[in-house]
C-alpha cells in the first residue's frame, strides 16, 4: 500500500473512533464534553504514535507529516505552542531540522503537558466502565491498534513493538483507574 492509502485506512479507523466515543458519551447523557473527549483521544493518539516514532530513533518527514494529518480536533503542535507561549511548528519536527533525541525530548514535554487531558479520556471511560457490563476498553483498544499498525506499516517499523506504547500510554493507566472506580463503586 502507498503511503496515502495507509493514512486514508488509520484515518478511516480514528473517524470510526470518533463516532464510537461521541455515541458512548450520547449513551451516558455526557454530550456536552464530546468535543472535550475527542480533544483528549486526538492528543493521546499523537502522543502515542510520537513516542512510536522515536523508538528507533529515527524520525521521517512521512512519519511527521501521518501524525499531523491524522487527527482533526487538537493539533499537538498548537497544543503545545499555546500551553509554552511557544511558536514552533510542524516544518521544525522534520528530520533535517531537529535531531531525534531532540524529537524524543519535545515529546516528553507534551507528554507531560498532555497528561492531564489524556487522563481525563482514559478516567471517563474507566468510570464508564466501572459502572456498566459493557467494556468499551477492547473496542478502543482494537481502533488504536489499527491506527498504530497503519503507521508501522508506513513507517516500515517492526510491527511486534506496536503493543508497548499502548499498553504504557493508555492501557495501564486505564486499568489503574478502573480498579479505583471500583472500589470506590463497593463503598458506596
């Protein structure tokens, strides 16, 4: 596959994300922080398929320019620029322009600065979770492994890896969440 159908199939999976978290928040009468969520979900999926990028060190122009094109709600670079008073923009992440232990630093930065609004995506769907039979998690999971592995595929990276960033960026603080929502659901 050329490199733009690879971006068309993961942009066809975070559409089809979307619809599944706006219908979600329908579903439990939270409507009014759709846009608030999918804010959240467009920064956690950048920042996982930044980290993914670094994890061989090496950073394309493709890969820069997949993860900029993806996401339609919160640009990560403007994300970042408005919560530093910075000004940088997608051209200074390409590869002749910053080295990638440069590239892995900036992404620890908004990682760190993400982290809040990413937890806030991962805590309303573990309460959702905590409180229904239903387990949206697998659901989620199974859209953010496609779009992770359409990245792979353009990035000509090791497929294998994909499960790390996602287990350490969304799974793990989920399951952290759900356990506390449940406890606190067995108190009262």
């Amino acid at each position: 596959m050329t490199n733009q159908e690879l971006l068309n199939k993961a942009s066809r999976s975070y559409i089809d994300l979307m619809e599944f978290i706006k219908d979600l928040a329908k579903k439990l009468h939270k409507e009014n922080k759709t846009k608030d969520l999918i804010k959240d979900l467009d920064l956690l999926i950048q920042v996982m398929l930044m980290y993914e990028s670094v994890s061989d060190f090496v950073v394309s122009d493709m890969e820069i320019s997949f993860i900029k094109h993806l996401v339609t709600e919160c640009d990560i670079v403007d994300f970042y620029n408005t919560a530093n008073n910075k000004k940088i923009n997608w051209d200074s992440l390409r590869s002749d322009k910053i080295e990638p232990e440069e590239f892995k630093e900036f992404v620890d930065r908004v990682y760190r600065i993400a982290m809040p609004y990413i937890n806030d995506f991962i805590m309303f769907l573990a309460g959702e979770d905590s409180v229904t039979s239903n387990n949206e998690l697998e659901v989620i999971l199974d859209y953010l492994r496609a779009i992770l592995k359409y990245y792979l595929e353009m990035a000509n990276t090791d497929l294998s890896v994909s499960d790390y960033v996602i287990k350490e960026i969304f799974e793990k603080k989920y399951r952290e969440c759900r356990n506390i929502f449940s406890r606190i659901d067995k108190i009262f």
